[in-house]
C-alpha cells in the first residue's frame, strides 16, 4: 500500500520536475558524488539535490553546548540532515528521525560510527528546549552518547525561518493547529532528509524523507560512508 | 526576451511546488491505510527479523522471528508513551481471545541497554499487567521495516510477511481481534 502511494508521489515530482529542469545540463555533479544521479531529477527543486554543495550554517547544538557547522564534518564524516520539531502531531518527524536513528544504529553495528553524523535541526526553537530534544531523542531511541547525533536549534524561531527558507528552500510557517486539541500552532513542512558526503556535497535529497524506505536511506548512506 | 524566459521558469518552478504539494498531501493517509490488503503488494518475500525477547510476566529471553511460521501480531509500544499504558488492558484480552495460534508481541523500539535498561522495561510491563511475549528493537531493525507511525501501533502479519493489517493509536480489543484475524484467515 505504502508503495503504490510512493510511486504515485513519485510521478508528480517527476512530471513537474521536467517541467522545471528543461535547459539544465545533466552530469554536472560527475566526481563529486558517489552515487550516479537520482532515478527522478530534484535539480529543479528548491531545496538542495544530488551534487551541489551543502548549505554552511552553523547552529548550536544545545545538548552538547557546541556550536556545529555544516562544513565542520568536511574531509571526516558524511551525514543525513533532517528538519523536524518534537510537537509533530501526525507522526512525520517521528518517522523522519527513525531512518536517521535506524542509520546510526547500523553505523554502529558496522564499525564507521567516527565517519559518520546525524544532524536533526528543529525549527521550533521556542517549544524545542535542550530538554525538549534530548527527552525527544531518548523516546525515538537515538543514542545520544555515540558522539555522532547532534540535535539543532537555531536562536529564535525568526532565525531559524529565515535560514530554512534562504538555505535549504524550505518554506516554515506557524499554522494554526486546529485539529489537534493540545496544540496551538503546528508547521505544514517539507519531509525532507539530506545526504551529504564527507566532501561536503549533497549525494541525495529524499523530499519524501518520512516515507521512503528506511533501508534504502540507509543503504545510500552505508555506499556513500564507505567509497 | 530575457524576461519572457525568466518567467517562463518561474513558471516551471511554480509547477514543480505544486508536485511537491500533491506529494506532501498523500503522507498521512499512509497510516490510515483502511484497505486492508495493504500486503498484496509487497515486494517479495521478505527475510525474516529475529528480535530479542527478554525474561518478563508471559515471555522467556530468547528469539522470535518474525515473519515466522504462524501469523504474528505486534503492538509497538515505548515505556515513555502514555497512550500505550492505556492500550495494555485490550492487547490482554486480544491476546486471551486470539489464543496459541498467533504469535502475539509487543516490542518496544527503544534503545534498551544505552536510554533505558531492559529491568526498566520490565518493570514497566509488570506495572501495566504485560503477559505475553515482550520483545526489544534497539536497532530499530523491526522499526524500519514496518516503519510504525506513532505509538502504539499494530501490525498483523501473514506468514508470507504480507501486512494484513494495521493501524496507529489506541484501539480496543474488538478492533485488535479483527484485525488480527485479516492475518489468520
């Protein structure tokens, strides 16, 4: 079921990302990336794809008391990314953070935990204190102690928009949370997890992130850890 | 002429927001599948998960498969979830009405050994009455497979690894029972 539903969203991207993309010139990221170009072309997308270069921000990371920067793993460490916030109502952000949890997990079965990162950025830096995250991580199983997981939070839900929006395309907006008795405000958001390797350049961007295979994140990220 | 072009893009860039909007809006109805026959297209055979199981009320330490030879029931819970204390009274009496012929679980997906220790776990299932088999996921291995939306969820799975059926949030025995025997008939 879940696949027939995959493909059909699948399809709509690919439609309109061919729309977009006429003009580009394909194979540009050819030896920087491992991994050959996506079966559906996301170059168009707003948010960064296969071969280009990651974002530079720097964000602290509350839990450890450490400022981390997206280019500080350069040379080290390949990484998925992901944007989430713990008042998630419906689920995705639980499920964005299990392929990540599920990733660091068989890192650490498979021995390149120290070339590895996981970087969970909320953008709800009001409700999402370092208290909030680490009781989040705990539930959803991450091994906050394996040195490679770094929860992020940007200074003030402003700051935290305008980076979202002018450096990973993502457009965030309070929304009121009707449905949902306990909540008084919920962000619609892109389920978006990226892939970077150890050059700093993105490999892969699953804009499905909350619904693609587990495995096949993981897998990606196991071919892109240890080329 | 520039411009007709740059608004031509714009224009293109517009269409592809909108896919990424269609896309986003089929998310939720994944796990609210009501089809029922969400295991008829299933890629393959999948290879059987062996999940641990410790010694508590209704379990023996050891190893279950899953898919095994019979059908299987999990209920995934967390001992952070308050909803899945609430759902333990119906998964007790699901569990006496589906009788020996379903291998019947809960697993939580917790990272049992680093955030919390398998006594905790244990303890928490004798203070909400656990006695059947309770398993553990601390890899998250059976997790990614059956990708739970939220806790508890339930998952009926046929022999063949085919999902029978399943569902997010805290049902009653009734609903357990039904949907269990989508994987046992």
């Amino acid at each position: 079921m879940d696949r027939r539903r995959y493909l059909q969203s699948i399809g709509t991207v690919g439609v309109a990302a061919t729309a977009g993309c006429l003009g580009t010139v394909p194979g540009l990221g050819t030896g920087r990336t491992v991994l050959e170009e996506p079966e559906i072309d996301l170059s168009a997308a707003s948010h960064p794809s296969h071969g280009d270069d990651v974002p530079d921000v720097t964000l602290p990371d509350p839990l450890l008391g450490e400022e981390v920067s997206t280019t500080q793993f350069e040379g080290e460490r390949a990484f998925l990314m992901t944007f989430i916030y713990t008042n998630c109502p419906d689920g995705m952000c639980p499920a964005l953070t299990l392929r990540l949890r599920r990733a660091q997990a068989v890192a650490a079965e498979e021995g390149y935990s120290d070339e590895s990162a996981f970087l969970a950025t909320t953008f709800d830096p009001e409700r999402d204190t370092a208290d909030v995250l680490r009781e989040f991580g705990v539930q959803q199983g991450v091994d906050l102690d394996a040195g490679n997981w770094h929860f992020l939070r940007p200074e003030s839900y402003e700051a935290g928009q305008d980076l979202m929006e002018e450096e990973f395309g993502l457009v965030i907006e309070k929304a009121p949370a009707d449905n949902y008795e306990d909540l008084e405000y919920a962000f619609p958001h892109y389920n978006l997890i990226l892939l970077v390797n150890k050059q700093g350049v993105v490999e892969r961007a699953y804009p499905n992130g909350a619904t693609v295979d587990v495995e096949r994140v993981v897998e990606d990220f196991e071919t892109v850890v240890t080329a | 002429m520039r411009r007709r072009e740059l608004l031509a893009g714009v224009g293109s860039a517009a269409a592809l927001g909108a896919g990424g909007a269609v896309a986003l809006g089929v998310f939720p109805s994944v796990e609210t599948d009501p089809s029922g026959d969400g295991g008829s297209d299933q890629r393959g055979q999948p290879d059987p998960i062996a999940v641990e199981t410790i010694d508590a009320p209704g379990s023996e330490a050891g190893e279950v498969r899953i898919p095994g030879a019979e059908p299987t029931f999990i209920d995934f819970f967390g001992t952070w979830c308050p909803p899945c204390i609430e759902q333990m009274p119906a998964l007790a009496a699901a569990n006496e009405r589906v009788g020996d012929d379903v291998l019947f679980i809960s697993v939580t997906t917790e990272n049992v050994g680093g955030s919390v220790t398998k006594a905790e776990v244990v303890e928490w299932w004798e203070t909400h009455g656990g006695n059947w088999t309770l398993g553990i996921d601390p890899t998250a291995e059976l997790a990614a497979r059956y990708a739970p939306p939220g806790y508890p969820a339930a998952f009926a799975i046929e022999p063949s690894g085919a999902v029978a059926w399943s569902d997010a949030g805290v049902k009653t025995a009734d609903e357990l029972v039904a949907g269990i025997e989508q994987a046992t008939e």
